[in-house]
C-alpha cells in the first residue's frame, strides 16, 4: 500500500470486529511512528496501548459510571472553542447530521444521540485502545506534535490492514482512564484511538472534504 492508498483508505470506524490484534503488527506500526517529527525532536507522546483484561476494566469502570448517570469529568482541554466561527460551527453540524443519520438518530433525539455516543467508550468493538498523553506544560506546537505522531499510527494500521478511529470521547472519561493507566504525574489525556479489523457490515457515512479552493492559496510567481 502506497501512502495516498493510506491517506485515501483511512477514516474513522466506529464498528470493529472482535478479532485480536496481533501484537507484531501492533509493535510494527509503533516503532515506525515514533519516526514521527516533532518540534525540537521533543518527542513529547507518552503512549499507552491496552488491549485484553486491561481495556475489559476499562469499559467496564466507564460502563458503570455511564449506567450511574455519571456525565464524566471536566475535560482537562475544551474539545472545541466556546465561540466556533459559522464555517466550522456548520461543518461540525454537518458531521453530526451524517453520523447520526446514518443510524437513524434525529437530531433532537438526545437519548439516541448518547447512545450511539456511548460506543465510543466501548471502543465500538474494538480489541485494542491507544491512549496518549502529554506533559500538561505541553504548548500548542507539543499538541500538533502528538496529532502527527497519532496520523502516523493511523496510516501505518492501515499498511496492516487495519483501521481506527480517534477519540476525543475518552477525556470525558479520563480520571477513570487515569485509575487503569496510571501515567505520570501532571500527565493529560491528548485522544484515545480505538484499533481493530473494520466490520464490513457498519461501513459508516463517508465524511466529506471542503473542495480544495475553498481551503489552499496557492501564490505563484
Ligand atoms: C483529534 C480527533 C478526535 C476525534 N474524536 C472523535 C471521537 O471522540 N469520537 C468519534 O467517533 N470520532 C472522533 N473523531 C473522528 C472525526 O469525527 C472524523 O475524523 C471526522 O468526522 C472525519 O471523518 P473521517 O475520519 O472518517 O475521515 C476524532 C478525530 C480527531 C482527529
């Protein structure tokens, strides 16, 4: 698989089957993204990969505190700014239309939407999670960093023929990530990312891209 086949073939899937991972590929695909960049070779990721009883304990604690009525923990960074600019604000109800929609879930129908929300934490199927995290004095090119250490793990699956989905989701639960990690001190969840073979039968909405015009300049002489 060429990389534009790994650009193209990647997207977020939410329906894995239960088959394992093997931990070859798993270590595979790792050590090839820790060739990732990072600004002052920082290499600030700390990342933790769960799969078997470990990620079982997991679901299981998140399950519990869902079941409880528990809405989750203040998330250590907001997913999005309090004030999105209307490009992004309709992009993003663009997004949760398709995803929604595609399940049958209206709009208005919340129980519904904290449902299918609520896969997120049972990593859709999936047998293995990845967790990363950062020092918490991380800045802003510290966090770029991470999400291009997290892309490389996303293409790299996909030489293996495997897909994931990236999740922000698990901050809202990340004391309880916390309790079965136990990172370091002063250490924040940046995203979870849930691993696995895709379940043919739960393709998902294909999620569109804004035409190129729209997003790049180019300035030529
Ligand atoms: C940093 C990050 C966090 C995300 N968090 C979630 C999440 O919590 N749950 C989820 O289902 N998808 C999540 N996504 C997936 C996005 O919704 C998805 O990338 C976007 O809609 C484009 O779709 P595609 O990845 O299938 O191309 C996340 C993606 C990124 C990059």
């Amino acid at each position: 698989m060429n990389v534009y086949e790994a650009v193209r073939s990647r997207r977020s899937v939410r329906g894995f089957l239960g088959q394992p991972v093997p931990a070859a590929a798993l270590t595979r695909v790792i050590s090839a993204a820790l060739r990732a960049p990072s600004g002052g070779n920082l290499q600030p990721w700390r990342v933790y990969l769960l799969s078997g009883s470990p990620l079982e304990d997991l679901k299981s604690r998140v399950r519990h505190r869902i079941a409880a009525g528990d809405r989750g923990d203040p998330p250590p960074v907001r997913p999005y700014p309090a004030a999105l600019p209307a490009i992004y604000a309709e992009r993003l109800a663009d997004m949760g239309q398709r995803r929604y929609g595609a399940v049958g879930v209206a709009r208005d129908d919340d129980e519904g939407r904290a449902r299918v929300r609520a896969r997120n934490w049972e990593c859709f199927g999936a047998p293995t999670a990845l967790f990363c995290y950062l020092d918490e004095g991380m800045l802003a090119p510290q966090w770029m960093d991470a999400g291009i250490f997290l892309q490389s793990v996303m293409l790299l699956l996909r030489a293996e023929g495997l897909d994931s989905c990236p999740q922000i989701a698990w901050a809202e639960y990340h004391r309880t990530v916390a309790e079965v990690i136990r990172p370091p001190d002063g250490h924040v969840l940046a995203c979870g990312m849930s691993i696995g073979y895709a379940d043919p039968r739960e393709p998902g909405p294909p999620m569109p891209r804004a035409p190129l015009p729209e997003i790049v300049t180019f300035l030529d002489g």
